[in-house]
C-alpha cells in the first residue's frame, strides 16, 4: 500500500454556535472533499485538529509569542 499527503486549503473558521468537535468533523470532510476532486478513484483519509477551552475554540496563532 501506498501513502501520499496532500494538503487541503480550506476555511477553518467556526459557525456561530458550533460545538469544536462539529467544526473538526465539518472541516476534516471539506478537506476530504476537496482531495477527493483531485483523486476521485482513490481513498482518501482526512483529519482535523481543534484547540478549545472551555467550549470556545481557540484559532490558530499568528505568530510565535501568540502561541
């Protein structure tokens, strides 16, 4: 079997009320999707990761001392 990575641009910006594990599922199948385009007759495994506190996702830093 082979493996191959390729990355999917998509907006990862939550809905308003969206609980982080429905916006991890959302963008994780957007990103899929968007693989998917390109390889329409090849599996395609997707993922995505959410940082939250306390309910509220945080986004991803803009810099290194925002991290």
């Amino acid at each position: 079997m082979r493996f191959e990575v390729h990355p999917a641009a998509d907006e990862e910006t939550p809905k308003a009320d969206e609980s982080p594990s429905a916006f991890a599922v959302r963008a994780a199948r957007a990103k899929a999707l968007l693989v998917a385009e390109d390889f329409p007759r090849a599996p395609v495994l997707a993922s995505d990761t959410v940082v939250e506190i306390d309910n509220r996702v945080l986004g991803k830093p803009v810099s290194t001392t925002d991290a």
